[in-house]
C-alpha cells in the first residue's frame, strides 16, 4: 500500500504554500483561491493545504520531511534561523538527528535524517510543550 495524499488544515494556506515551496521544495499543481492549495513533492506525494479557522491538532501531530545528511539538517536549521524562524538547535533523538519548528499557519514540521545503526524505539523523544 502507499500513501498518496494528506489533506492539513491551516490558518493560511497561501503563507504555508510560500513555506513549504521555499524550504522545502514542494511545488504547488493547484489552487482554488485562498482557500485551497495543492502541493506535490518529489517522489509524486500530494499535499493539500486547506483554509479553515478551527485548527485544533494534537500537540505531538507533525508533518516530517527528510533530509539527505546531518549537514543538510544543520544547513536548513541555519537557513530558517537566518531568516529570523524561531527553530531549536538539531539534536540526537528517536534514531534521527532532527528539530521541529512550528511554521506559519499553525502546524509543527519535522526536519529529520535518519541515524545508521541507532534504534528509533529508545528515547529521547521530542517535547512538544516547547515547540
């Protein structure tokens, strides 16, 4: 089975659209106003952001996106600093070296490369109280 589609809610879908494409590398094949985008990655995923007023999602909900290397972490953490993104430090947990940001529009994002050799199922694990 694979997963084809997410549909996620935000306070501003044309702002997310403008996140997701700059970070992120996703490229937008539709929109529907200011009220609907749909986003594709590379590999042919469909991202569709939604524009809604009730964003109610649970404090650990996240939406990861991979990255090549630890350099390429670092390089991305540095670039949204940069940019004046308040985003934590990357570190080691859960068998990735990762951080989490929370990006316009109200939802929290991953940026993540897996460890070799490091098992996912022992801790630390992310406190999303902070984020």
């Amino acid at each position: 089975m694979k997963l084809n589609h997410l549909n996620l809610t935000v306070s501003n879908a044309i702002e997310v659209r403008d996140f997701l494409q700059k970070y992120f590398g996703l490229k937008t094949y539709t929109t529907a106003g200011k009220a609907f985008v749909g986003m594709v990655d590379d590999d042919g995923f469909l991202l569709n952001l939604m524009l809604g007023k009730e964003i109610n999602y649970p404090e650990s909900f996240h939406v990861g996106f991979p990255q090549d290397t630890k350099e390429d972490v670092d390089a991305l953490n540095q670039r949204l600093q940069a940019d004046g993104y308040e985003v934590n430090e990357p570190s080691e947990m859960h068998g990735s070296y990762t951080f989490y940001l929370k990006a316009p529009g109200g939802i929290t994002l991953e940026a993540y490369t897996q460890l070799d050799g490091v098992d996912p199922s022992k801790g630390p694990f992310p406190d999303f109280s902070n984020i």
